[in-house]
C-alpha cells in the first residue's frame, strides 16, 4: 500500500471552497448531466387512491368482487407481471452501473479542473469509465458489509426466538442473564451514548468516512479495505474541519431543497391552472393535451435543478478531499486590515 501524507490542515477558507464549487460547477454545465446520475438512486412514486361507497352493505360485496377480479387477472398475467418485474429490475442494475460511471466522471473531472486541466464531456466519460471497476468493488463491498450486519442481527433475533419459545426452562435462565448483561450494558453506556449525541455523531462519521472512501478509490486508486483506512485515518487526523464541511454541507442542502420546492411550485402553477380547467371543462381532449405539454415545465425544472445540485455536492467533498488529503494548498488566513500606528516624534505623512 503506498504512503500518502496526512497533514493537518492550518486552515480552509470555507466561503472560498464554496464559491469555487460553484464557479466550476456553473462554468462546466456539461458535468450535470453525470451529476444527475452520479447520487446512485431511482426513486418511483406511485398515487394511492381511495375509492368508498355511500353504503356499506354493497362495498363489502364490491370489494369482494373487486379482489377476485384483481386476483383473477393477476393469474391471466402471471407471466407479463414476471416479465416486467425482471426488466425493472435489470433497469434499476444498468441504472446503478452507470450511477458509477458519472460518480466517477464528476469526481475526476473535478480533480483535473482544478489541476488545471482541461476538461471535456469526453474525459469526463474516461474518467468514469477509468475507475469505474475499483468504485464497483468498493460499492460491492459496502453491500456486502450491510448484508453481513443484517444477517447478525436476524440472527440474534432468531436465537432469541429460539430461546423463548423452544428451550424451556434453561432457554429462560440464559435469557434472564443475556437480559442482565443487556441491562448493565445499557446502564454503563448510556452516558456516554448520549454525550455522543447517540445516533447523530456515528452517522456523521460513517457518512463522512464513505464520501471520503469513495474519492480515494477514485482519485489514489485504492482498494475498498485500503480506501477506508485511508478516510478513517483522513477524518481523525482533522476532525474539526470535517464536521464543518458536513454542517455546511447540510445547510446547503437544506437552503437546495427549499429553492428547489419553490422553483418547481411556481413553474407547476400554469399545469395546475391548466388541468382545473380541464376539470371544469369535462376532461376535453384538447384541455388534457395543453395540461399534459405544460406538465413538461415543473419536470424539467426538477431536474436541471436536481442535477445541479448532485454535481455542486459531489465537486465540494471532492474539493474538501483535497484540501483536506493535501493535494492542495492550505488557504492562508485573512490578514486584518490595520493601520500601522506612527512611531513617536515621527513627522505626520
């Protein structure tokens, strides 16, 4: 394994880091189409409607009906339902593969922009697909790790299980003293789980130790194991200016999330007025057609601005990383504007 440097930094000017990721990200549109990808989630919603009677004799006949007529045309399709499960979920595989193939197009672009470098939508492409197998087997890697702390844990409740309902006497015995030891556990470690503010600090770490982890397979092309030492050991060399750069990353999301509601509720307002009059005018074809078109606007709002805001957040750790690994200079701090006092007996100026 090589030896990186782990300096602690003197200090990071975070007002520049954050008006430098955004004069990168504004000046490099082209790196939004991979930040669009680049958070590695698909997310599909579906509407929930609710359908009563005025008479509850008839809706329990109804609903019977209902069911049978659902089940019944569940086992006519059973074989088309099969068919698009499996694409969805061949969708949802090619859409993480390339979720990683963008992670890594914006990281490494971001990497090369402020070496200097210029950059392209076609380097940006051979970046991702450069380090696209290392960020494969790190994210193989994390699943299997969460896999593993889910099959301990459903094994501790089977045993559990096992203990109460199936051993008998010497199950409760050894369950009274599991519980004791649980007990005393919890009683010596409480003080000390909420000094850490319990949940909040260790989901800040892991979090942290993840994006961090992630930058180093792409940029030091690191194993997963490798990538992890190397952030754990990152964030301890330099705690404090990693907790500032993920409270700020917070305040920033949140200040996004706002602007992004608002930016897609005002432009959602000429569709809304189009299909209320639709609505009045009994869903003629054409009031339909103009409110379908107009649905396109709120849309496309929402993802240039999702776009946007993946590829800032993705090109500010990464640029944090850097300052933070060493790859770039500390920023010096701002020197205070004094005036330098006249020595005594001098003549005025």
């Amino acid at each position: 394994m090589s030896a990186y440097p782990h300096p602690p930094r003197r200090n990071i000017d975070y007002s520049r880091l954050m008006s430098d990721t955004w004069r990168l990200v504004w000046r490099h549109k082209f790196l939004w189409f991979f930040g669009f990808f680049a958070a590695g989630s698909t997310s599909i919603g579906g509407g929930n409607f609710d359908y009563s009677s005025s008479s509850q004799q008839n809706g329990r006949g109804a609903q019977s009906s209902t069911s049978r007529q659902i089940e019944d045309w569940v086992t006519a399709h059973l074989t088309l339902l099969l068919i698009l499960a499996a694409a969805a979920v061949v969708l949802l595989i090619l859409l993480w593969l390339w979720s990683i193939v963008c992670r890594g197009a914006v990281i490494g672009s971001v990497r090369d922009r402020r070496r200097d470098k210029p950059i392209s939508f076609g380097s940006a492409f051979s970046r991702g697909r450069e380090s696209f197998w290392r960020l494969l087997l790190f994210d193989l890697f994390l699943l299997l790790l969460v896999v593993c702390l889910m099959v301990i844990l459903l094994a501790l409740i089977l045993m559990v299980v096992f203990l109460a309902a199936a051993a008998g006497d010497a199950g409760r015995v050894i369950l009274v003293l599991l519980g004791l030891w649980l007990l005393t556990f919890i009683g010596f470690g409480m003080g000390y789980l909420f000094c850490c503010a319990l949940l909040f600090l260790p989901w800040i770490l892991i979090s942290t130790i993840v994006i961090f982890a992630t930058r180093a397979v792409v940029l030091e092309s690191l194993r997963p194991m490798a990538a992890l030492r190397r952030s754990f050991r990152l964030i301890m060399d330099n705690l404090t200016h990693v907790l500032f750069l993920f409270l700020i990353s917070v305040g920033l999301s949140i200040a996004a999330a706002i602007i992004m509601v608002m930016a897609g509720g005002v432009s959602a307002i000429p569709a809304i007025i189009a299909w209320v009059v639709a609505y009045n005018q009994s869903w003629t074809v054409l009031t339909i057609v103009i409110a379908s078109v107009l649905l396109i606007l709120p849309l496309t709002v929402f993802i240039v601005a999702a776009a946007l805001m993946n590829t800032y957040f993705t090109a500010y750790w990464t640029i944090g990383f850097d300052k933070i690994a060493g790859y770039e200079p500390a920023d010096e701090p701002k020197a205070p504007n004094v005036k330098p006092h006249s020595m005594p007996g001098a003549a005025p100026s």
